[in-house]
C-alpha cells in the first residue's frame, strides 16, 4: 500500500511508551518489609523463651496457648522463607530479561507505535487491517501539528506498509523528523474497523535500570514486550523498501 503524497493504513496504538517507574522503589519496599518481618520474627523469639523461662512451675504455660504460639513461630519461619525465594526469583526473571533485551541491540526490531522517524523524507508504518475498509489517515508532527491526512482503500491484512514521503495536502515538503499517525476505519456497512499501527527500526541501545528493561529504537523506549518480530539484517532492505 503506497502513495504519491502519503501511503495507506491506520493506527490505533501510541508510539511512545510511558517509561516504567524504577524497580527501584519496589526492591526497597521489599528490603525494608523483610528487615521488618525478621525483626519481628526475632522479637517473637526472645518474648517466647523469656516466658518459658519466667513461668511459674505450680502453673505452667497452657499447653493449647504454648502450641499456638509454636505454629505462629513456624507460620512466620515460613514466611520469611518464602520472601527469600520470592527474591530469589524475582532476581532471576530480571537478569533473564536483561539478557533478552541486550540480544536485541544492532537488530532490527518491529513494535507496535505508531510514531516514526521520517528520513531522507521517507516515513513507513505497518498496519494491521482485519477487515477491508475505508481507512481515514490524519499524520501529526512533533508538535501535535496535523500535516497530512487522506482516505484509503484497504484490504484485509497484516503487516501491509504505509510510507509517506513527507508531503502535505498543500504540496508543503516537511522536514525529517517524528511523526505520530491515527486513523479511523470503516467497513461496506459502516462499521467502524479498529486498524493497528507497527514501527520497525534497529534497536540502538537498551535501558537496564528500568524494570522490564526500556529498547531505544529511534529515539523513542519500547519495553520487550512491544516487540513482535524481529527482521534479519539480511531481509532488512528488503523489507523496508516493500
């Protein structure tokens, strides 16, 4: 699907992604309820065997109230435990996707978005259409400008490329840039089509103080799991000029 002006397809989702907030927060949540929790569980077992030091013999501990205060004892044993291998886990799935997300870097990754980098005055998204549609393209630049907008024919599919050359309605030549599309479909009946958006770009580097760790293609931080494929640099060309 291209244009002369502009190309075909529409969008739906955003192409700049909220940044995560820090695990940071998280893991000192974490350290000071575990250093809570084992101060407790410390103070519990001085209170325990200070009472059974300073019982009364002619009235010792109830036996019920002594075995209650045992399967307390083991219940926060537990508990501690189990936060250990929380943490253990939680450790692991994070340097799993650390490394995951370090594979990535020099690829050329596809995510869903649906901001651009025009270059050389060429800008391409990939759309995902369900049904054939009537599909409405409005392109904004960076400053939420509207300089591009058309109707396209579009035939059920996935991936189908939509490049614009970065020419406005009134023959204005844009500048190189970011650019956001949108775009509203309907069908033969006049339902309205919901048509997703997809950027690709080489991933430049990856943001491994953030939890899931952030992607950085052109510009703008995606998370692992905005990508949905990964295009081999030897098809890369290829693909890019479809």
């Amino acid at each position: 699907m291209t244009t002369t002006n502009a190309a075909t397809a529409p969008s739906v989702v955003s192409g700049t992604t909220d940044l995560p907030k820090s695990s940071s927060s998280s893991t000192s949540l974490s350290s000071s309820t575990g250093a809570t929790l084992a101060g407790n569980f410390q103070t519990f077992l001085t209170l325990l065997t200070t009472q059974l030091k300073n019982q009364n013999p002619l009235d010792p501990l109830d036996t019920n109230q002594f075995t209650q205060q045992l399967v307390q004892f083991a219940g926060v044993e537990q508990q501690l435990k189990t936060n250990d291998s929380l943490s253990q886990l939680v450790t692991l799935q994070q340097t799993t996707q650390a490394t995951q997300a370090l594979d990535y870097v020099g690829k050329t990754a596809v995510v869903d978005g649906t901001t651009a980098t025009m270059k050389s005055s060429s800008a391409t998204w990939h759309l995902n259409v369900p049904t054939s549609a009537k599909v409405n393209i409005s392109i904004a630049n960076s400053t939420g400008q509207t300089v591009f907008t058309g109707q396209y024919s579009a035939a059920a599919g996935n991936d189908i490329p939509f490049t614009w050359n970065g020419q406005g309605n009134d023959g204005t030549q844009w500048p190189d840039g970011k650019y956001t599309i949108t775009a509203t479909g309907k069908d033969a009946s006049g339902n309205n089509v919901g048509v997703a958006a997809q950027v690709q770009g080489t991933v430049s580097s990856v943001d491994l103080t953030q939890s899931p760790p952030l992607l950085t293609i052109d510009g703008n931080s995606y998370t692992l799991s905005q990508v949905k494929s990964v295009i081999a640099s030897s098809s890369s060309s290829s693909s890019s000029g479809s």
